[in-house]
C-alpha cells in the first residue's frame, strides 16, 4: 500500500508540474493547475490514480496539512484586535449567506435539516486562495482586505459548531436529547483543549525542544503536534481535518508561534497543491459534461447569492459600496472548509452521491474562476457605482456625520486615511494649530476617535460627496495616507475635479507609481520603498563620517534623478556623528576639510578651536583609518573629517572655516 501512494504522489507531482508550467506560460493562476491536475490523473480522467482507496488518503492528507498551516497562520490576536468587524462583519455574512443557501435548497425541495446544512456549506469561502490572491496583488491592508479577512477569520472559527451540528442534523426526533448533549460535551472538550494547549502543554513542549537549538527537532515537535491533536479528534469521532485547524490554532496562539509559521510556510504551498489537486480527483467528469450547463446556472446563481449576503453585511456596517463590492466578490467562492464539512455529510447520509457530486463541481468551477473574478472586481465596483443606488450607500457617509462648521472652515488640511501616517500627521496639525478633519473608512476607528474628540468621520474619499462634506473646495492640504493605491487614484483625481488649486500629498508603496499618480493631480507623490532606501543610505553613511553637507549632496542627487520636480522631504535622522546630546545646547557634528580652508595645515594645537570657539575636537577620519582623541601636535590635511563637539552656533563657526564656500 505504502508503494501505491508513493506512486501516486510521484504522478501527482510530475503531472503539477507540467500542467503548472503551462498555466504560468499562458498566465493562469497556480490553483486552476493544481485543479485540471486533479480531474487529470483522477479516477474520472486518465486514471493515473484509479483506486478510490488511494484518492480518499491523498485528499486526506491534502486537507489535514492546509488545514494545519491555515490553523498555524491563524491569530486569536488578529481576532481581538478587529473583533467589531470580525464578529460583525462575519457574522453577518455567514448568517445571510446561511439563511439564503438554506432557502434556496428550501425551494429545491430539501428538507429543512438538509437546507440548513447546505446552506453551512455555502456560508464558507477558501481562506487559501483568497489570501494567497490578496498577498499576492498587496491588498491585504487595504479597507476591503482587511474586511475580507475578517470575514474569512470568522468562517474559520464557525466551522467548528458547524461540523459538531452535522451528526444533530442527520438525526432522528427521538435523538435530538442525546446528540444535544454529546454536541455539548465535545464543545467543551475542544474549548478545554485549546485552553489547556496554549496556557500549558505546547508552551511547555515547545519551551524545552526550544532549547536545545535544533530546528529540526523542533519541526519534528510541532509538526508532532498536528498529527496527534488530529488523531485525538478523530478518536473522539470528529475528523482529522478539524483537529489539524485546532493544533495548528494551538500552535499559533504560544509563544514559539511565529517560529513555527517559519518553519511550517515552506510546506504550504506544497500542501495547498495536494488538496487541490485531491479536490480535483474527487469530481467525476462525466458528471460535470451530461450537466455542464445546469452546472454553470447553479455556480452563477450561488456566487451572486454569496456576493449579494456579503455586499450587505458590509453596507450594514456603513462601509462604502466599493468596499463592500469588493469584498463580496472576494468571498463569493466555495472554500477548503465546505470540502471537509461535506465528507461528514456525505457519511451521514445528509448529502446523496449525486447531490455530492454537485457541490464538488460547483465549488471546482468557482474556485478556478475566482482569480478571475477578484482581478475583475475594481471594474465591476465602478460600473456598479455609476448605478442610480442611495448616495449613502455609495459614499458610506451619513447625514448626521456633522464633524464641524466645515462651511466656515477655510485652508484646512484633509487627511484620508487613519493608520499610523495618519494619526502623526493629525497630531502634528493639532500641535501645530492647522484646523483638520479626517476622512476613515473603519467606523470601528471613526467612533473611537469621535470620542476622544478628534474631528473625524467615516466615508469613501473617492465619492464626490464624502469630499464635500469635508469641505475640499476650501481645504488648502489634502493628504492620503491609505494602502489601497486604486483608492488613492480615484480620491486624486475627484479632489483635483473639486478644487483645482488644493495641495495633494499622497504616499504610494512603489516608486514605479509616481508618475501615474502625478498625473491624476498629486502635487507630490512618496514612495515608501524609496524614502526607505534613503534612510537606510543616510544611516549608512553617517556610520562612515560621511560629513552631513556632503550627505544632502548625495541625497538631493538621488532625488534630482528620480523624483525630478518633487521636493525634498528628507528629514534629517538621529545619526552617531550628528546627535543632539542630552544638552540641548550641545552637538557633535562631523566637517570634510576643504582645499583652500584656512585649518589645513596647522596643528591642532595651532589652531586651538576649544579657545577660540569652545569646540574640541574628539577625533580625526583619514582615509580609512580613524584617530580617537588626536594629539596636540597632529597636523590636519585636506580631506580630514573631523569629529567636533560644541555648540551649535559655534561649529558653524568652525564648519565656515573648514569648507569656505
């Protein structure tokens, strides 16, 4: 047995790389590849893999390990920072999309056990291709990331009672007592079980393996870890698959959990792979060709249903329509957990063979064109935008969101965007004296800020009225300091069409995106990557002495060639060589020796600059080599850097006799 699933592995893996290869030259996305693999070398294609046995464990094991890294990728943390979102925002989507699914199978004739937990399965979207689209295409933290992930984080912790109520549904009336009450002690044993393995057997486990500085025995232990949380669920008669997510949760939750997510991520793509390519094997092709088009009518029918529940839970939470767009299309698939929640169901009688195979084509069709789908969704948000639909809802702003007089309000400073950019920059403006308002999209943030009194309120930036409101015609500044660089486009382009003459100030991640941002109107554009290559370069040479006139030398160069008109915006950094001591009346400083400068030549004992201008000379850097505490008698040349120490005032003085012009 163990020779037939080597072989099949051999094949799967051969076969994925070819069929990945070709995906990637006609620039399809990996998990179509890993998809057509499986129906490929199933039992329903080539039968390369033809024993049911063997495709049921590789499935098996495909979803044990995702499941295990989703679990180890998973933060409680995460949850409880954004809980309002998480547990609103998610909840709303699973009980909508719950509800619809359950109505729709309803109307299909199910029973209502049976429509409830087709509805489960609908309610659950692929945490793995979702992210992995969404980490790929930087939009993790924009507003409908953030919105999707929590969204997906709370569909990853629902499965838990969803998979517990699946024995319930599939029971008889006279049961229900019994079952209720075994759904009741197996709730506690999982509560108990990650209670007890993050306060003290992992921590403890993973503290002494730790220790010894061996990463392979701590890969061994964690991995350890995962099979035997798994093992033990299942022995209480729940699936490997589930006990994998809760070891991999336990895991993440210690504190060796971000060394474990280092060593566990080199294996998730691998594993993602397998499960995809098992999900594959199991759908029956030519059940997928005598239906194709009912097929295409029910994958269409469920995806807007999942959008549309989506859609609605955002706008519940005042978000903007293209958030809330955005975000429904990102979750409008079928996910990995409806795979592992339909195996019970399966075996419990809850699902036939034929209405199985149903869900595995259905779900195999939305998650191939899912790729598709979210890289269509900014053009799809902005038809659905032009659409005649209530101004709040595209705008996410309502009418009591009265922040000030903004009428009377007159060169004020706009800032999009409330992050960590945003909250120094409204700090510095209220140090400053410089009247602000603030445009968020998070109303979790909107209404926590109200009440410390900031003046701030939630909307899109890029909707004409929410600029309106903040009163852009006349406004004298408008910064953007959000993630979402098609966000930041639209907001440029609608405040310059609002006043032609305000002030636009945006950040973007990558210099490759100036020009266009320019040219919808931004004044001065600033690369993250950039400015940090410039810190990192200022820092850099400080650490040689480089003398500080000659450092904004380089640096204005580097931006002359690359920023072109932009202005400098180099702040000048805490350096070793030019630091403020704790007086604040005393510097150290660093002066390159000029040709022509006076001190060339002389001693320091000729040139006596403690007496003549308080400053002392604490060290000399020529050529490579450099001289701590020089002697009296030591001659300065041209070149020399000298370290002085004095007030500032007084090494101006001096810097004027080093470099004369």
């Amino acid at each position: 047995m163990s020779e037939l699933l080597l072989h099949d592995i051999v094949y799967i893996c051969a076969l994925a790389l070819g069929v990945s290869l070709v995906c990637h030259r006609l620039a399809v996305p990996p998990v179509v590849g890993f998809l057509i693999t499986g129906v490929i070398c199933g039992p329903h294609g080539l039968q390369m893999i033809y024993e049911a046995a063997g495709v049921e464990q590789i499935a098996e094991v495909g979803v044990v390990c995702l499941l295990f890294t989703i679990g180890v990728e998973f933060s409680l943390k995460t949850l409880v920072k954004a809980r309002f979102i998480t547990l609103f925002g998610g909840g709303m989507q699973v009980a909508f999309t719950l509800v619809g699914g359950a109505s729709l199978a309803s109307v299909l004739g199910l029973t209502l056990n049976h429509a409830v937990f087709f509805g489960f399965l609908l309610a659950l979207s692929s945490t793995a291709i979702v992210l992995k689209i969404l980490q790929d295409t930087v939009q993790i933290e924009t507003p409908h990331g953030r919105l999707t992930v929590a969204m997906l984080i709370f569909q990853d912790i629902i499965v838990v009672p969803m998979m517990l109520l699946a024995p319930f549904l599939a029971g008889k009336g006279e049961n229900i007592l019994p079952e209720i009450g075994l759904l009741l002690v197996k709730s506690l044993a999982i509560v108990a079980i990650v209670i007890l393995g993050t306060r003290l057997v992992v921590p403890l486990l993973l503290h002494h393996v730790a220790k010894m500085k061996n990463r392979e025995l701590f890969l061994i232990a964690v991995v350890m870890l995962g099979l035997g949380v798994a093992w033990f669920t299942h022995a209480m008669g729940l699936s490997l698959a589930l006990g994998a997510f809760i070891a991999g949760l336990i895991v993440s939750e210690s504190e060796f959990g971000e060394t474990a997510l280092g060593n566990i991520l080199p294996f998730r793509d691998l594993f993602t792979s397998i499960f995809f390519v098992s999900v594959g094997m199991l759908l029956d092709l030519q059940y997928v060709m005598n239906r194709f088009l009912f097929l295409l009518f029910v994958t269409a029918a469920i995806m807007i249903l999942k959008f549309v529940m989506a859609s609605s839970a955002a706008l519940l939470l005042k978000l903007p329509l293209r958030t809330a767009v955005l975000a429904g299309l990102a979750v409008s698939q079928i996910g990995e957990f409806s795979f592992v929640l339909s195996k019970p169901g399966l075996t419990l009688g809850i699902l036939t063979q034929e209405s199985y195979q149903l869900f595995l084509g259905v779900s195999v069709i939305t998650m191939m064109i899912t790729p598709y789908v979210i890289g269509s969704s900014e053009r799809i948000a902005d038809a659905m935008l032009k659409l005649p639909l209530p101004w709040q809802w595209k705008t996410g702003l309502e009418r009591s969101h009265a922040v000030h007089d903004k009428e009377q309000m007159r060169g004020h400073l706009i800032i999009v965007g409330y992050g960590i950019n945003g909250k120094h920059l409204a700090r510095a403006a209220s140090t400053a004296g410089i009247p602000r308002l603030i445009i968020e999209l998070n109303p979790e943030t909107v209404q926590r800020e109200k009440a410390k009194g900031e003046s701030i309120f939630q909307g899109d930036a890029a909707q004409d009225p929410v600029l309106r409101h903040a009163g852009i015609q006349n406004a004298a500044v408008l910064v953007i300091v959000i993630s979402d660089p098609e966000a930041t486009k639209r907001i440029i382009a609608t405040a310059r069409a609002l006043n032609k003459s305000i002030h636009i100030i945006c950040r973007t991640r990558f210099l490759s995106q100036v020009e266009s941002l320019q040219s919808l109107g931004a004044d001065e554009v600033i690369p993250e990557d950039y400015e940090a290559s410039i810190e990192i370069l200022t820092r850099v040479l400080t650490r040689y002495f480089v003398p500080r006139r000659e450092l904004d030398d380089i640096v204005d160069q580097i931006r002359a060639d690359h920023y072109g008109m932009l202005r400098s915006l180099l702040r000048h950094p805490t350096e070793i060589s030019d630091v403020s001591l704790q007086s604040p009346n005393i510097d150290v400083h660093s002066l390159r020796i000029a040709a022509g400068s006076t001190i060339a030549g002389k001693t320091i004992l000729e040139l006596n600059l403690r007496r003549e201008y308080g400053v002392s000379i604490l060290g000399i850097k020529r050529g490579t080599s450099f001289m701590a505490n020089p002697a009296a008698a030591e001659k300065i040349e041209v070149d020399d850097i000298l370290v002085v120490l004095g007030e500032p005032a007084s090494i101006s003085l001096v810097e004027k006799l080093a470099n004369p012009s």
